[in-house]
C-alpha cells in the first residue's frame, strides 16, 4: 500500500524563508509517514500540464538558508485571483475541476500553498470548491491580516537597514539628502521598520499623508541644528500630496509600483537647491539568504501545515501570534490589508525619536493620542464587560422562572 501523499507549492514573488518552509514541510510529513510531493512554478504546475518533483529529507538537505525556492513561482498567469488592493477574480471552474483531478490522481490528502495575500485567494477558492488547502502566510510587505508576522519581512527589514547604514556613511560626508524607495505595496512596515532601525530621519508611508512643506521644513530643522545630511525612507505605495501613487498598470494584474523615490528627491531638490540622489533597493530586498528570526518562523510553518493537514483543518492558515504558532481561516488573511496604525506605538516612538512622516503633528507629546485611543479603547472593553454581566443575569433570570 502507497503512503498518504501531501503536496507543497510556493506562489507569488519570491522571498527569503521559501526553502525553510519546504524543508520543515517535508522532514515533518516524513517523520509522520507521510511523502511530500512539490508542484512546480507555483499553482501552474497543478493542472494542465502537470509538473511536480518528489520530495524527501535528502534532497532538502542544505536548503535552509537559501533564498528563492526550489520549487519556483510566479504571480501570473491562470491563477491570479485578485485585481487591485482587494478585487477578488473568480477562477474558471473547468480550471478547479482540474486541478481537483490532479490532487484525486496523486493520492494527495492536503495541499500546502505557501503564498501571500493573491496567492492565498487562490487557496481559499480551492477550499470554496472542495480541495483539501492549507495555507503559509509569505510576503515581506506584512500586510495579511490574522498574523503578527510573515516569514520574509524581517528578511527586507535586514536588507533595508543595511542600506540606510551605508547610505548614512555617505550622505554624512557630502551633506547630500538621500531619499531610499523599500518595498511594501499598499502597506508601510518595511518603511517604518527599517526607517527607525536604520536611524531615518524622514519616513514617508500609505497609511499617513505627508506633504512637501513638511517633509522639508524637517530638513531645515536638521540644518539648524548643524546636521547637514537627512535620509528620508519612502515606501514605494506612499501616495503623492496631490493624490495617487507611482506605477505601471498592468493588465489581468495588480499594479506594478514604483517611482516616487526620484520624485519626491527631484522635488526636494527643486524647493530647497539641496544636493539630493536616489536609492532604490527593488528586488534586493526579496534575495538571499533569510534572517534567523525568518528561518526559525518558516520551518514553524511549514511544520505546522502539516499539521493543520493531519488534523484535518483544510481551508485554514498556520499564523504566528507570539510566541505561538496558531491557525486561522484563510478568509481571515485575505479578507482586510493589515496596514500601519498611524497612532500605534511604532509610529509613537519614532516621532518621540523627532522622526517626521511628513506631517504636521501638534505641539504635543507624540504619545498623546496613543493614550487617548487606549482610553477608549479600555471604556469599550469595560461596556461590553458590563454588557456581558448583564446578559449573564438575564440568561439566570429567564431560566429560575421557567
């Protein structure tokens, strides 16, 4: 009798943790008596035709600290399911079909998709539709709801702080303005992370609109103070101050961003006739090898996909909520963009540091609204508490009297 067969695959763009999670992913189904099947470039290699490679602890061995995945990927093609920030597109059901044949033939009890927010909408419509999915949340934007972390970010955090400390170095030395574009899509936690673990003095993100006049009066400030350098960190999603983000559309696709670092350089320029140059990091942040923090969360991963498939938690997805490894519905991860709370601590410290994000902030302490929004937020656990006591009571009263 054939062992029980679990399948893996990774989808979307590339980051650093892929390898990990195959790994953890295989030597777990092994230990559990299972083989692990690995389906090639992403969901395309499900159907039509199909392609897949048999995957054993021996021919994982030394994957671990690799960047990119064995196994490819791609974030075009048949597949893609989502248009937009949040454009949910329908797969062709003779395409499900499909793909439900190929799982029914290999005798494959789970399928782990590895894969951020487009790729997870993909497994969630396999799930709507019968096939056994489990999901990996991946993508060095951080921005999938139900999660704290995905293996990757801290990967893109490394490699962008590593660029503010050289950059530092040189814009120190010439008194020049260094504006570096990261990462991040729609969301700003790879700007915010790596603007304060790099020493940023600008950080510009989605989530809190900025202006010219800001962003410029922080660099006069640091002029005052005899600090004749500034590196401004902009998040590649960040929308211009008369509306609207730099790209390239993309049609069947999402849009392709990119572009407002030598904008808002050029600009700066322009207004205060500093020497200003550019720094785009692009794909780097998505190679090489993966942190330790991304090599220890991504074999947790992919250890507990196979778990999620043995407990028969299909159409779910493994989360870290520190310091445990959970699990969640999928629709939970695709169904909101997880964004940077303008008032989260984060954001509180870094303006106590004096970083600006190009707005104009109250003469006040920057933790003022953090404790009014904790105010609040403690009056409403206190009133659904009351509200809780209050139907308790009800709920004794209703059955004595019956």
């Amino acid at each position: 009798m054939s062992k029980k067969r679990i399948g893996i695959l990774t989808s979307g763009g590339d980051c650093p943790g892929l390898n990990a999670v195959i790994r953890g992913a295989v030597k777990a189904s092994g230990q559990l008596g299972y083989e692990c099947v690995g389906f090639l470039k992403g969901y395309e290699g499900l159907y039509d035709p199909v392609r897949y490679i048999n995957l054993t602890p021996k021919n994982t061995t030394g994957i671990l600290n690799q960047g990119g995945t064995i196994l490819g990927s791609t974030n075009k093609g048949r597949f893609a399911a989502t248009v937009g920030v949040a454009d949910r597109v329908e797969l062709d059901p003779d395409l499900l079909a499909g793909v439900q044949t190929t799982i029914n033939q290999l005798g494959i009890e789970g399928l782990v998709c590895v894969g951020g927010d487009g790729s997870l909408a993909v497994a969630q419509q396999f799930h709507e539709f019968g096939i056994p999915v489990v999901g990996v949340p991946k993508t060095i934007d951080n921005d999938l709801s139900a999660t704290a972390f995905t293996f990757g970010f801290d990967s893109a955090i490394d490699c962008a702080t590593n660029a503010l400390d050289r950059l530092h170095t040189t814009a120190a030395s010439h008194e020049r303005i260094m504006v570096l574009e990261v990462m991040g899509r729609h969301a700003g936690w790879i700007a915010l992370h790596a603007g304060i673990a790099g020493g940023g003095d600008v950080i510009l993100i989605p989530e809190i609109p900025w202006t010219y006049e800001d962003v410029c009066h922080k660099i006069l400030d640091r002029e005052s103070q005899c600090k004749r350098f500034t590196l401004v960190v902009v998040a590649e999603g960040a929308e211009l101050p008369q509306g609207g983000r730099v790209g390239e559309a993309q049609s069947g696709a999402q849009e392709r961003l990119g572009g407002i670092g030598q904008i808002v350089a050029a600009e700066i320029e322009r207004r205060l006739h500093r020497e200003t140059r550019t720094s785009v990091l692009g794909h780097l942040q998505r190679g090489g090898a993966p942190t330790t923090f991304d090599r220890v969360l991504a074999t947790q991963y992919g250890a507990h996909a196979v778990r999620l498939v043995l407990e028969g938690r299909f159409g779910e997805m493994v989360c870290y909520h520190p310091p445990e490894i959970q699990n969640v519905p999928i629709i939970e991860a695709v169904n909101k963009l997880r964004q940077v709370e303008p008032y989260g601590s984060a954001v509180q410290a870094a303006r106590a540091l004096g970083v600006s994000f190009g707005d104009q902030v109250a003469e006040e302490s920057p933790f003022a609204m953090q404790i009014e929004t904790s105010k609040a937020a403690t009056a409403n656990e206190v009133e659904l508490d009351a509200d809780f006591v209050l139907d308790l009571a009800e709920a004794g009263a209703e059955e004595a009297l019956s």
